[in-house]
C-alpha cells in the first residue's frame, strides 16, 4: 500500500534502511525483503534506493558494503539514498563516497547534525551542525547527481511556539533554495 500511495503522489523513488537485528544483519538477511520492495517499486514505475546507516555494528555503515549490497542486484532500479547526516556522525570523507557511488546514488537525506548521540541535536537544518555542505553540493554537481535533495530537518522545528513554525518553514524552504545555488 505505500507503494501505491508514493505512486499516487508522483513519488519516483521510496527510500528503505536495510535491516540489522541485536545478532547483526548480513546481505543474506536483507536480499528477500528488499527484493521484495524493489518488485514493488518496478510494478508502480519507481525505484527503490536503501539508505546508509550509522551505529556500531549495523549493517550498510560502510559505504562498501552499501555498494556491494546494490551491485549485488544488477538492477539499475535499486540504488543509494545517502544521508548526509550519518555520514557526519561517523565522521567519513563524504565527497570521495559520493564519487565512488557514482551513478548509484538516486535520492538523499539532507540534515545535519550537532551531536553524535543527542537526538535533539539531529536532524538539523543545513549550516546547523558539522556538515561542510559547500564541498558536498559541489561534489553532487561534480559527479552528475540529478536527484532531489529532500531535507530530513525535522527537530529544528520542535522547540519553536507554534507563532514561529511558519517562519521557520520559510527558513528550511530558503535552506534549501540556498544549497542549490551554490
């Protein structure tokens, strides 16, 4: 069903994490459900791209094994929303991951972050936190990227009297308009 309700809203990609149990989780673990979403996708026209994680132990953390994972299909449709914020938290070069996702890269989460561990600190506007989001639009502009940059910013929000959401909306709106001039 959500699948048919993305395609109902024009939606051309749908974004999954990849699943990690307590034991771990494996590609092995993975393939029959994302299979499984990406015969969903095909079916309404869309693709399927599986989001890097972060965290000790989780599965698709390494920007490698991220890749494997989707050459693995040898589905042009699968690929990778890399969120820039997990990217952050563990401290990687994201602009040579960028470049080597190439081609595989078909969605992003655009959020910074102040903190590791603090989720009141996460997900943050853009120019909040740690990112350098100058080097990382270059590098997207570089390589080709032709997806959106969708924010995933919610918790700058949060704090605000209700009085000002509509301001800061204007001010995420603006972020974003921002981040594409550059």
């Amino acid at each position: 069903r959500s699948f048919e309700c993305c395609r109902i809203w024009g939606a051309k990609t749908i974004v999954s994490h990849p699943d990690t149990r307590p034991e771990g989780s494996s590609a092995e673990q993975n393939r029959a459900f994302h299979a499984v979403l990406l015969a969903h996708a095909v079916k309404n026209g869309q693709r399927l791209a599986l989001e890097n994680m972060y965290g000790a132990g989780k599965f698709c953390v390494d920007p490698q094994e991220l890749i494997d994972y989707i050459d693995s299909f040898s589905d042009a449709r699968i690929g990778v929303c890399w969120d820039f914020e997990h990217g952050t938290i563990e401290e990687m070069d994201q602009p040579p991951i960028i470049r080597r996702l190439g081609k595989r890269l078909i969605a992003t989460h655009v959020s910074d972050t102040a903190s590791k561990t603090y989720e009141p600190l996460m997900h943050l506007l853009p120019f909040q936190g740690e990112t350098n989001w100058a080097e990382i639009v270059r590098v997207l502009k570089e390589t080709g990227y032709e997806g959106c940059l969708s924010l995933e910013a919610h918790n700058f929000l949060k704090k605000l009297p209700d009085a000002l959401v509509p301001a800061g909306l204007s001010l995420a709106y603006e972020t974003g308009r921002y981040l594409l001039s550059l």
